[in-house]
C-alpha cells in the first residue's frame, strides 16, 4: 500500500536530502526540468537520470545513465518515466538502497509498488513534490523545511 497521508508524505519531504530524478529533460517546457527547478531552489541535492543526456550538466548537475552511477546515497527516487519501466526502475532502487520511491502523477504501477514496499522502501505514487510540498507547507505540516 502506497502512502497517502499527508503526515507520512510530509515525513518523507522533511527528511530527503538526496534525489534521483529519472527522466530528467533538458527541455525547459518539460515537467521534469520545472521539477528539478523546484526542487533544487528548495534546497534538494538532486542527480538528474537520463541516459540520452549522460555525462552532459543540467541545470549544474552532472546527468547520470542510472542510478548505480549516482556517487552518493540517495533517499528518493522520483520517476518521470513511464509506469511500463516501473518494475525495472524499482530493481534498481532496491539496488542502491534508495528509501523512497516517488512517482509523478499518472504514473502507477501496483506491483512494482508492493515490490518496493516489501524490499523496506517508501513508496508514494501519482503525487509530484512540486505541488505537495507548498501544500503541505501551507498545511502546517512542514515548519520551516525549506
């Protein structure tokens, strides 16, 4: 079961500091490039994925090929990838030990989900940070993150 709470999102907002960005685009009308925007002005260390753009900077931050590239320990994956990849993506997430699975909105994939929940992760799905975090800022639920 993925989780929906606003207290658990908010928990998982408060205590990443790390993020994998799959599908990260270097086109600006995208909405991964907004996203890694977003986030990197809230003060997110963000590792954009894209295997297309590898080895290239985006928004200066080097672009990965996948997570096992990542030099760092990441605390949350966030997909902009199509919910077909989202069992492959999650064996990779497993992989290197993320603790958080986030998928943007429309973007589901029940099985991988339980998968990933069962391997001891967080999963939060259908949701962007983007538009939860001021949310729930503006809920009371984040003090002053960010």
């Amino acid at each position: 079961m993925t989780l929906i709470s606003d207290k658990d999102i908010a928990r998982i907002l408060f205590g990443t500091r790390t993020i994998a960005l799959l599908g990260a685009s270097d086109k600006a009308q995208r909405p991964s490039h907004g996203v890694m925007v977003f986030l990197l002005q809230h003060g997110y260390e963000v590792f954009p994925v894209n295997p297309e753009l590898a080895g290239q900077t985006l928004l200066g931050q080097k672009v990965y090929a996948s997570l096992a590239e990542i030099p760092v320990a990441i605390d949350m994956v966030d997909v902009f990838r199509n919910a077909v990849y989202l069992p492959g993506i999650v064996d990779e997430a497993i992989k290197v030990g993320a603790r958080t699975l986030w998928t943007q909105l429309d973007v589901v994939n029940d099985s991988a989900a339980a998968r990933a929940e069962s391997a001891g992760m967080n999963v939060v799905m259908d949701r962007c940070p983007a538009i939860e975090l001021p949310r729930l800022r503006a809920a009371g639920l984040l003090g002053g993150l960010r």
